[in-house]
C-alpha cells in the first residue's frame, strides 16, 4: 500500500474517549511498506490488518520518524480501520515524544514488525521511564545477514528480562536463535546474561483466502486459457523471488524433472515431457537475464518453462487456482517460514518442498505434500572461508555461496514429483488436506489470538523490579558525553557559577522570548526557562542551581535540568561568573 502525504498537517490532537479495552498498543514501526511483494511486508500487513480488525486495544500508539511517514500512515490507518480513526483511538507521534509517553501511558505491549531494529532501545527508554515492565516483542524474518549477531548481541544486556521476547516464526527459526546467543554468550563471556524470552508463533493467511471454493476442472480450463496457459498439461508452479542467489536454485528442479522424460529400453518415460509446463512467477528485476536462462536451461532439457514475472495480487490469486501443483525447494537461509506455501494450500494445492527451514512446520509429509530432503555442511569448530567473506561481500554473492553448499536432493526430487503427477486423486486429497490444514492452523485472526495469549504469558512472567533498572545502561548504546568529553574546551561542573546573561536579563524584564527550534519542543520547556533564569539572578553554582531548577518544576528530571542549563548557557540566557 503506498504511502500517501495528504493527510491533515495540523498537529495531532488526542481524543480522549471512554473503551473498555484496557491498555494501548505501542510501536515505531508502520507495517506498510512500499515495493515489491516479499514476505515479510506481506506478513506484516497482515498482522496489522487482523489485529485491527480484532481491536484488542483501547488505543494504538504509532512513533514514527518523521511527519510525511506519520501523515501517509495515518491515512492508510483511516482506510483500513476507519472506525478506529474516527474514534481517535490512532495517535501518531514523532519518536522524540517516547520517552513523555512512556512515563505517563499504560501500554499493554510495543510490538516491532521485526526482533532486530529497534527492541532492545526500547527496553532501555521503557526501564529508564516507564512505570512497568510492558512485554516488548517482534518477529524474526531473514536471519542470515553477517552484521545480524550484533543485533542479536544488543538482546544481551543486564536490563533485558523474561518480558522482551523474540517471535519465532518456526521452529528452525527458534533454533537458529537459539544458536546466535549460544555463540555469542561463549564469544563475549556472557553466560550470565539470559536476554530475552524466545517464543514460536507461526505467521498467517487472511481468513478470505479460503472465502471461494476451489474451482472445477471447468473453470480451471477457462482460467487456464484467460491467463495463456496450457490447458490440456499438467502445471507445476514455482512462486515468489526468481533468483539463485536469494530464494533457490531452481536448476535441480529442471533437472529432477528431466529425470522423468528419459526412456530406457525396459520401460517408457515415467512422465511423457510434453504432458508437464513448469510455471515459474514471482519477483524479478526487469533487466535479471537469470529467469531467461531458465527458459533456455529447461528447453535443452526438454522441459517448456513459462515465466509470469512480477504479478500482481490477482494474477498470482489466479496462477494458484490454475496450477496442480506447487514446488519451493528453497535452499538459502534468507528463508525463514515461507509464506507462500501457506498460499498454495490455501489454494488447494499440493506441496513439494524442501526439506528446510520453517517448511517442515507447514507441509506434513505425506498428507498434505512431500518433503524432499536436504544436506548442508557439517558445523566445525571456528569459522570457514564463507563466514570470513560474507561482510566484505554484497547480500547477494554471500547467499550465492551458502546457498549452493545446501543441497537439495535431485532423486527424491524427481521421485516426489512423479509421485504427484502420475497420481491425480493423490494431488486431490494432498490439496484438501492442505487447505484444510491452513483453515486449523496458520489464518491471521487465530494467529492474533497466539499474540494476545503472548503478550499475557508475557506480562505474567517473573521480572526485576524496574526500579532497578533505571540506571543500567545498554552497553552498545554510545555514552557520547563521556566519549565526546574531549571535543570541547571544558565541561560543565557542578562547582561552575553561572549568572543571567544579556539575553536572559532581557527575558526577566519581558523584552526576550526563548527561540526553540523545531525538535526541541519535547526535550525544553519554555514557560520553565523564565523560572531557570530567576533562580541564577544573584548567581549560583550550577549543581544548586539545578536542583532549586528540579524543586520549582515538579517532574523535571536531573537530566532535563541539566540540558536546560546548557541550552540556556548556549543561547546568552546564562552566562558563567567572571
């Protein structure tokens, strides 16, 4: 959904209205995003649109990081929950209010639409103000990106509790986890560190993806000859990103299938080759040669391959209706769940796939698919010539290298698909059983229900008393008076005198006003400033000066007088003492 940036300009206004839903959902994240269609913006619209739609909170809270990004999300949110809008239970704020929010509102839970970006600080902002410890959660997608075991590091800290938590959108996933903070604990010595809790909640499908029935013999064939489809073939679809170097190698897939096309003098071909049409769909950019060289790698195999590049929503709606099975032997460890899966049984398809990853948690072997098994290299001690190269190289070159050291069997490859294509009623009830199987378990209302459960699980669990956590600093966040305390000529002591300046006698006798630039207004208090300046009128050090500053605003921290003090020293308010 793009983005739009008609929406009011004025400054947003809080509607205070009476809900019976206690507590608000918090987060830094829009969930829309624009772009190509992946899976993870797929899952995170999602996951919004159903937790809308089961509005489970008296408020949702957006901190976004700037006012174009928060005006375009505010009119989606209109659009895809305008009940919500119209009540003003949507309020959208710029991130530089977190930490006034967080002291004064009871958030149920901040959710991220991911576990990596943005969690863990707001761990540290909530321990330093908030006046509980709220669940913090978000999902993992990708996982494999070399600069990622320092996100999972940040989760390592003294202020993490049981409360933070990490969704694992399968179980391999959780294991990977799992794996990143044993390396790491024996890494960096942090045995002692527990981070944050991990748990396995799948992603989901809209419930109106099972809505119409699945189409007939009859209607398939209209459907076939609509979308330039072979009507009387046998159709395997491969969809989502068409590349070997991010998603799969589809060349043993051609290869397998070319195994059923050989003849010998004992037995026909299993398959006769002009019975099957691989249809492959998905992502590509518009000058990507490598979807061409499939074409021309399954021609010399005697395979017809026919692209459908880039389809929207409803064509690809429409190739799952169309097709009879559906193959992803994903070998790279970009993928995590793979969502598309859950898309082809829903569409009553039956699945060959890898036997990797998250798919294990989404085909059952024999019921509603077949698993083709996998190899990968043995873990030895240290690291290898790939974990030394892969932050030195772009996304792509070090997924290629991982990728094509996992393998993908090609025998039970071709054993599993001339299974499904010599055998109609098998590829029939395969189907049913999948779709049946995505009604149970995986669409996004019932999902909603796992996250709600979570976030209580959550919010029951044992935690340190917050108070405690005030003070701990997050270890990776930068100290930058400490570090930077060499830059200027001197720093502030406690002991420095300080008097009104030019500007700030000026101020006391009605004559100056304050000039706050914009991004200030949340850190200085201009109606405090006057104040700041009458106390300091006979002079007084800067350590009194700052807690008579504290005793007259009632809920000024050491750290908000403190920039006052500078930011009043820095523009003539105050001056120091001769």
């Amino acid at each position: 959904m793009p983005y739009r940036a008609d929406f009011d300009k004025r400054p947003q206004v809080w509607l205070h209205v009476d809900m019976k839903k206690p507590g608000i959902f918090g987060t830094l994240d829009p969930f829309m995003e624009d772009g190509p269609i992946l899976g993870r913006r797929v899952a995170n619209m999602g996951f919004l649109r159903a937790l809308l739609a089961r509005d489970p909170f008296e408020a949702y809270h957006f901190f976004l990081s700037d006012k174009d990004l928060r005006d375009s999300v505010a009119a989606n949110l209109a659009d895809l929950a305008p009940g919500i809008a119209q009540a003003g239970r949507f309020r959208l704020m710029d991130r530089r209010d977190l930490p006034a929010r967080l002291a004064d509102t009871a958030y149920a839970c901040f959710h991220q639409s991911d576990c990596i970006s943005h969690p863990t600080h707001i761990a540290r902002l909530r321990n330093a103000v908030s006046p509980e410890l709220f669940p913090i959660t978000g999902p993992m997608h990708s996982l494999s990106y070399p600069d990622y075991p320092v996100a999972f590091l940040r989760h390592l800290w003294a202020g993490a509790t049981p409360r933070d938590c990490i969704i694992a959108t399968s179980e391999a996933g959780r294991l990977a986890a799992e794996g990143f903070f044993t390396h790491l604990r024996a890494s960096f010595s942090l045995a002692h560190i527990k981070g944050p809790s991990i748990r396995r909640v799948p992603l989901g499908l809209d419930a109106d993806c099972l809505a119409a029935p699945l189409p007939g013999p009859e209607d398939k064939a209209a459907l076939r000859q609509r979308l330039g489809l072979p009507v009387d073939r046998a159709l395997i679809l491969v969809l989502g990103r068409v590349s070997h170097a991010s998603k799969m190698d589809m060349l043993p897939l051609i290869r397998a299938l070319s195994r059923l096309f050989v003849a010998t003098p004992e037995r026909p071909a299993p398959i006769p080759r002009e019975s099957v049409v691989l249809v492959v769909a998905g992502w590509a950019e518009s000058d990507d040669p490598f979807p061409q060289t499939l074409v021309d790698l399954g021609a010399r195999m005697g395979l017809l391959v026919q692209l459908d590049l880039r389809p929207g929503e409803r064509r690809k709606n429409d190739l799952l209706a169309a097709c009879d099975i559906f193959v992803s032997i994903a070998d790279n460890p970009q993928e995590t769940f793979g969502i598309t899966l859950l898309e082809a049984q829903a569409a009553g398809l039956p699945v060959v796939a890898s036997d990797y990853d998250g798919y294990r948690d989404l085909v059952v072997h024999g019921e509603t698919g077949l698993l083709v098994p996998t190899t990968g290299p043995e873990p030895k001690p240290g690291d290898d010539m790939v974990d030394r190269l892969a932050p030195l190289l772009f996304d792509n070159q070090y997924h290629l290298l991982l990728a094509q050291r996992t393998v993908v069997h090609t025998p039970e490859l071709a054993g599993a698909l001339g299974a499904l294509l010599a055998d109609a009623p098998l590829r029939q009830r395969m189907g049913q059983a999948g779709r049946a199987r995505v009604r149970a378990h995986f669409l996004w209302p019932d999902i909603i229900t796992r996250h709600l459960e979570l976030w209580d699980e959550l919010r029951a669990l044992p935690a340190p008393d917050i108070e405690t956590l005030r003070h701990v600093p997050h270890p990776l966040h930068l100290p930058y008076a400490r570090v930077f305390a060499p830059y200027p000529t001197r720093t502030l002591a406690q002991a420095d005198r300080l008097k009104p300046g030019r500007a700030g006698a000026a101020l006391l006798l009605g004559r100056e006003h304050p000039v706050l630039y914009a991004g200030l207004d949340g850190l200085l208090q201009p109606e405090a400033l006057r104040k700041l300046v009458f106390l300091a009128r006979k002079g007084e050090t800067a350590g009194r000066l700052a807690e008579r500053f504290r005793e007259l605003c009632p809920g000024l921290d050491d750290e908000a007088a403190d920039y006052h003090i500078l930011w009043a020293l820095k523009h003539d308010l105050l001056e120091p003492e001769a």
